[in-house]
C-alpha cells in the first residue's frame, strides 16, 4: 500500500477514497498493518498522526499499544491525549499510569485544557400524573431542551420529555431534569477540583441565567445548612444508615480518572435500599417524585466513600436525606435530596 496516498486521504477529511483505502489496509497482515501506521506517526502533519490513535486499536486490537505509546510523546497535545485516550480504551488499567501524564501535558500547553466541565446541580421532576413507569418500551416520546448561562462559567439546561399530545398541552406537567454545570479543572489531582471558565467561551447568546439560581450559590447554600429544600420540616425521621463503598476503577471512573457523576446515584440507590432493610421499612416499590443533587468535588480511583442516608416518613411518601463523604479527608463530594411515592 502506498503510505502517502493513505496520509493525503486522511488530510482531506475522509471521504470513499479514505474508506477504500482503509478496507484494503484491513486485508493486510498484523505486521503490514502495524508497519504502515508506524510510518503515519512521522508524518508532517499532527491530523494524520492523531488519525493513528483512531485506527490502531481498530485494525491491531492489543496490538496497537506501542504505537499509542510513541504517540503519547508526541509534539502536539492533541495527538498526545488521543493516544491516552485510546490507550485507556483499549484497558482502563492504564489510568494511574496515563492520567496524571495527561493532567500535566493539559497544564504545560494552555491551563485552559486541562478543563473538563462538569461541576454539577441536578434536578429531577416526575409529576404524578406521569410517573417513569408509565412509559412503554415502544412510546413516541417527545424532548425539549432550554439553556441559560450565567456568565462564562455555567450552562444550566432544563430537559423536558413526554408523549407529544402531553408536552403540546401548557396545563400539564410533564417530567423534568434540570442539569448545572460549572466548569471545573482538577488541582492536586482528580479528587481536587476548582471552577475555572473556559478563555474562549462566548454565551452571549443565551438567556442569562439570574445568579440567585446560579448552582454555585445554590450548592454554596446547601452547604451551610444542609438542605437543598426539597424535604421540609412536615417530614419525619425514621432512622439513618451508614454504607461504605470502595471505587471500582473499572467500573466507576471514566478515562480521565473521574467517578462517573450518574454512578452517584446509584451509590445512593444502593445505601437507600440498605437502609431500608436495616430500619425493617417495607417500601420495595417506590416511584422517584423529586430529586435534587449537589456535587462539590469528587472521588479518586482510588479512593472510599461513605454515604449516610436519612430516611423520612411523610403519609404514603417517603423522602432521602443522602451526604456522600470521602474518606480520606471526611469532605463532603455529594448531597442529596429525594421524594418517592410509594
């Protein structure tokens, strides 16, 4: 195969030619295959050597390991975090090794990359009139989506779904799931974050989100009390349980090293269903009403979490009260408010 023939179908964004080429590459042997790519990451230009990292795993499986790696030492930093990227695709085990390496490569380029955006409040709605559960698996189902922005550092989203004839109607509540974020980039590792706005964002164009609803006030302020006021004082308790969880790096984190945010509740899922158990409560069926979620940091892969959850009694509701600790240091990384019906 003619290597520069390849390199200028992939200078030219793809296309039949590129597909063809790729189709008669995947005919040749491992070694071939392996020789041809390994020329590629000499090439000039940084696209083609980027394009490797998406090809290698693809055409050599396991093989592709020690052309990732020379491509880890790249001089470009987009082709860098390809190769770590595609390194922590082919096994996430390479996440001690490839994280902080890509944490300093970000810091050493431009602060501003180091960036991963997500710092998170989120909310959810389920009015009783359309509980989660009522959906079937073949349903026409509906979405819509408002953004707002407060300044250069947080997106706030409000997703809204149901049955077209439901969401057409200004008189129904239909579910809803409000999602914050804050950019955020790690300091003294994963577990450490701070907010820092991106340099070239520009949300001049979205409606301005008024601070008073900002998350960062929000979550500042269910920090100082305890509350995210979704659980009120009508509410009363029924008793409290500790549930104590080491991270599973390959099953909790992502491939930068982050717990996955959604893996939070269900690490408060799973201490709720504990904590019924150990209280002798029988509520095996319960239908999620409200939720909200504040986060403040986050776990390491190494790290272990202990989530205390409250249980309330309210009629034929039951409510949450979750705090999500790390043990390392007792920081608070989570809470949690939750309503259910029974």
């Amino acid at each position: 195969m003619d290597t520069r023939r390849l390199a200028e179908a992939v200078r030219a964004g793809g296309g039949p030619e590129l597909q063809a080429l790729i189709d008669e590459l995947q005919e040749q042997d491992a070694a071939e295959v392996s020789r041809i790519l390994s020329e590629l990451t000499h090439d000039s230009d940084w696209g083609v050597r980027g394009w490797v990292s998406w090809a290698a795993p693809r055409m050599l499986q396991s093989g592709a390991e020690p052309l990732l790696r020379k491509l880890v030492t790249d001089a470009h930093p987009d082709v860098r975090t390809e190769a770590i990227d595609a390194l922590l695709d082919l096994d996430e085990r390479h996440v001690r090794e490839f994280v902080p390496m890509f944490i300093a490569f970000a810091r050493d380029d431009d602060l501003q990359t180091a960036l991963w955006a997500i710092y998170r409040l989120t909310r959810y709605r389920i009015p009783d009139a359309a509980p989660l559960e009522s959906f079937r698996l073949d349903d026409t189902v509906r979405f819509t989506v408002a953004l707002r922005s407060f300044k250069n550092m947080t997106i706030e989203g409000r997703l809204e779904f149901d049955r077209p004839e439901r969401l057409a109607d200004p008189d129904r509540e239909s579910p809803s799931i409000l999602f914050a974020n804050i950019f955020i980039t790690p300091e003294k590792g994963n577990s450490r974050l701070r907010v820092a706005p991106p340099a070239q964002a520009d949300f001049a164009n979205l409606p301005p989100l008024p601070n008073d609803e900002n998350p960062f006030q929000i979550t500042r302020a269910a920090e100082e009390s305890g509350s995210l006021g979704v659980i009120d004082g009508t509410w009363q308790s029924a008793g409290s349980y500790d549930h104590r969880y080491a991270i599973d790096v390959d099953r909790d984190t992502n491939g930068a090293g982050l717990v996955y945010f959604a893996n939070y509740v269900a690490f408060m899922e799973t201490a709720e269903r504990l904590a019924l158990r150990s209280l002798g409560i029988d509520a095996k069926e319960r239908s999620l009403r409200w939720r909200r979620i504040a986060y403040y940091g986050n776990a390491d892969v190494d790290d272990t979490i202990t989530v205390r959850v409250e249980v309330l009694r309210d009629g034929a509701r039951i409510a949450f009260r979750y705090r999500i600790e790390r043990d390392e240091d007792g920081l608070t990384i989570c809470r949690s408010e939750a309503i259910k019906a029974l």
